[in-house]
C-alpha cells in the first residue's frame, strides 16, 4: 500500500509542477490582457485541481492554501474583484508558495513562516474578512510515519460592518471547525 501511495504522490508532484508552469504562463497572458475571463477561468482551474489533487494525496494544508486562492480568483469570475497589478502580484507569490509546498513536502524544506503569512494576510484582504486576519503557524514537523502535521494559531479581527458586507462570523468558526480540532 505505501507504494501505492508514493507512486500517487510522485502523479501528483508532476502534475502540480506542469500547473504551476501553466499558471506562470497564463499570468503573463492576463498581464497584458487583464479583462479576458478565458484567462481568469484558467487560472481558477489550475488552483483547482491543484487543491483536488493535494487533498487526495493527504497534503492537506496546500489544499486549504490553494482553495484560499481559487475563492479569491472566483470573486473575480463572479465581477466582484478585478484585475490587478497587486492581484497579479499575489497569484504569482501564491504559485511561489506552492512551490515551497512541494519543497516541502518532497524535499524536507521548511516552509517560510513569514511568507505565508504575508500571502494568507493579502488574500484575506482580497476576501474581504478582514485586515488583521492572520495565519499564523506555530509548529511544522513531521512525524515518525512520514505524515505532515501543521499546528495553527489564527487570529481573527472582524471589521465593525461585516454583517453588512455578507459576511457571517459564527459560519467561518464552523468552517475553522471543519478543517481540525479545536
């Protein structure tokens, strides 16, 4: 059965690599055209199936990262953001971190405390939940059965009118709920 699952994990790490080429290559395309939605539509299935294919292989805090960004890219399909060079900026340091993902994950590198919560920060903004949401990670290690095992201190400051820009505090606690223990 391990060898099941490193063979699945070795699928996985060829094809991330080749999404991340793609989503490389399609912000380029969107730099110079930031109203198409063909290259907006690509970008989210990229963080797609990038968040799909880290869940199925158990690398489950990439999945929750990538889904972090294809719920900000999906705003912009739903016209509700656009197209920035700031918005740009950060996809770009989002595929970087999946980068560090991988690294991770296949390279036994540490994953860089500092730019993930800079990236979780700005895309928060981009969600709108908040400006002083943070992610904060307290302890990455791996355990003796190879499984990775990130512990999570977050901290949440609601804006005075979040009920007034759709935004409901109890479903993100139920939703923080879903994703571990308490």
């Amino acid at each position: 059965m391990d060898t099941t699952v490193d063979k699945l994990k070795e699928i996985f790490k060829g094809e991330v690599d080749e999404l991340i080429e793609n989503a490389e290559e399609t912000l380029i395309s969107l730099e110079k055209d930031v109203a198409s939605e063909e290259l907006v539509n690509e970008i989210f299935r990229i963080f797609h199936s990038i968040k799909g294919s880290a869940g199925l292989v158990g690398f489950e805090p990439m999945a929750k990262f990538a889904h972090r960004v294809e719920s900000v890219l999906d705003r912009v399909r739903q016209n509700e953001l656009k197209v920035s060079k700031n918005l740009i900026s950060l996809i770009l340091d989002s595929i970087d971190l999946i980068k560090g993902f991988i690294d991770f994950y296949f390279g036994n590198a540490a994953l860089d405390e500092k730019k993930v919560r800079k990236i979780e920060s700005s895309l928060n903004r981009f969600l709108g939940v908040g400006q002083a949401s943070e992610f904060k990670m307290e302890e990455v290690r791996k355990s003796e059965a190879g499984k990775t095992e990130l512990y999570f201190g977050v901290h949440v400051e609601l804006r005075e009118d979040i009920f007034f820009i759709g935004q409901d505090p109890l479903l993100l606690l139920q939703e923080l709920q879903e994703l571990g223990e308490f």
